[in-house]
C-alpha cells in the first residue's frame, strides 16, 4: 500500500518508519526543505508541504498519488483565529483529496475537542464550541468537515495527551507549586500505542468512525505527576488543595471492542 502521512514530526515520522517497516511504501510531508534530507536517509519519500493556510505552489502534486491518507496537522497554538485558519487548512487538504487517487483517511485529532464535564465521556459526548480550548473547537468543526465529504471514507482517531521517549508532561510541570485541577484525572497514551492503534486502523475495514485513543489508567493529576516526576528524577509538582470532583475520563471502550486492540502501555505509569 502507499501512504502518504501529512505531517513527519514526533508521532508521523516513527509511524513512517514502523509503516515503512511493515512494507508499506510512505511518502512523508514536512514544511521545511532542511527536513527533507533525513527524510529520504529513512527511505520515506520526502515532500515539501505547507498549509499557510493554502498549499504552497512548489508542493509536488506526486505526494498525493496514493492509496491512503494520515492527516496529521494539529492546529498552532496561540492564532486569534486558530479555528477558522485551521479549517482553511483542512480545505486545502479536502481540495487536493477530491483530485486523488486516496480514498481513505485517518485523523490524527485529540480528546481536547470534550468539553470539561463530571463524566465518562464517549465519541458521542461532544458540543461545537464546549471544548476547553479553541484548538480543540477547531478540530471538531475540522472532523465534521473531513466526513462530510463522500468522495473519501474518514476515520478519527481522538489521542489523549502524548508521552513517551524523550517526551513527557511532567518536564512543563516539575518543580512547579500551587497548581490547580490536581483531582483531575488523566487521560495519556503512549506514543507506541498511538502507531498500532493506526497501524490497526490501516489493516482494518473500518471506515467513517470515530474513536477515542487513551489508556486505560487514569490517576488524579496529584498523585500521577509528583510519582513521575520522582521516578525521572525531577523536582516534583505540587498541587494546591483541591476540592473538585467534576472531571472527566475519556473512555477507550469503543476503540477496544471493534478494533480489539490491546495496548502496550495500559497503565500510564508505564514509560
């Protein structure tokens, strides 16, 4: 099969090289031409992408001459206009799509598009414009557009927040004091996890879903981040006094039951 994964950065590059691994031949994005050198030492076919918000006019049209797409660009932190800007984007992506020869994709989004509720919140539990953030509003509208279109199936996988490797949230958060929301719980996935859920997702039939990627552990914020910190050997966070019960955990049960996928590192202890 080829792929063609939009975006070559901390998850799309490893996914390039385990897909390249599985026999797949894989065209990767980047938006620099420095990048484009160690693309091509990886044996992934290397393409100059940029969505600024319209497709840069030296964008090789070859990139998508393929049978499927991972859409993995997540919306830039600190725009004013972070949505609108974001959709443009997907447009311009859409755009190239219905000129393709691609017929799948999968959507890198994440959990942020759940508003803050005192529940287990599924794929369904989302409201345009409840999000914590305006990136995760921007994804919402950006799922609703991608599958709206027919003349491509989409499937969206909703990741919880990224670790693993060099990465990890407890370096923002060490030796900080007086932080808030330490009852609420986590919702994490590890990185290898985040490349055989779409590895599963490639070998699958399914299409036109939507699915949440966390993992199944999900210690308050208080007693995960300071038992991290110490096992990296930071200076622990620490919380204020928190009284709040109202948080939400993300669950993984549709993503486990039609996909059977069993995850590497269920507990996010696990690192």
């Amino acid at each position: 099969m080829i792929i063609s994964i939009l975006g070559c950065g901390w998850l799309g590059l490893p996914l390039a090289e385990h897909l390249r691994d599985s026999g797949h031949s894989i065209k990767g994005s980047t938006t620099t031409r420095d990048k484009l050198a160690l693309l091509k030492g990886k044996n992934i076919h290397p393409y100059l992408i940029r969505l600024d918000p319209g497709l840069n006019a030296d964008a090789d049209p070859g990139f998508w001459d393929a049978d499927l797409l991972v859409l993995n660009i997540p919306p830039g932190r600190g725009r004013d206009n972070v949505e609108s800007f974001h959709l443009r984007q997907i447009k311009s992506v859409i755009n190239q799509l219905q000129e393709s020869t691609i017929d799948k994709v999968i959507f890198v989004s994440s959990t942020s598009v759940y508003p803050e509720k005192p529940d287990i919140v599924g794929e369904e539990d989302t409201k345009p414009g409840e999000a914590v953030r305006d990136t995760g509003n921007a994804l919402l509208k950006a799922e609703k557009l991608l599958m709206n279109y027919s003349s491509f199936d989409t499937t969206v996988i909703r990741f919880g927040g990224l670790y693993g490797y060099d990465r990890h949230p407890v370096h923002h958060l060490a030796g900080r004091t007086n932080l808030s929301r330490g009852n609420a719980p986590v919702n994490l996935i590890h990185q290898d996890d985040c490349i055989g859920i779409i590895q599963a997702f490639i070998d699958s039939d399914i299409r036109n879903q939507i699915f949440n990627g966390v993992s199944d552990g999900h210690p308050p914020k208080k007693m995960y981040y300071p038992a991290i910190a110490e096992e990296k050997g930071l200076s622990p966070p620490e919380y204020a006094r928190d009284e709040g019960k109202d948080y939400k955990v993300v669950s993984n049960l549709k993503l486990k039951h039609m996909l059977d996928y069993e995850f590497k590192y269920p507990n996010p202890m696990d690192f």
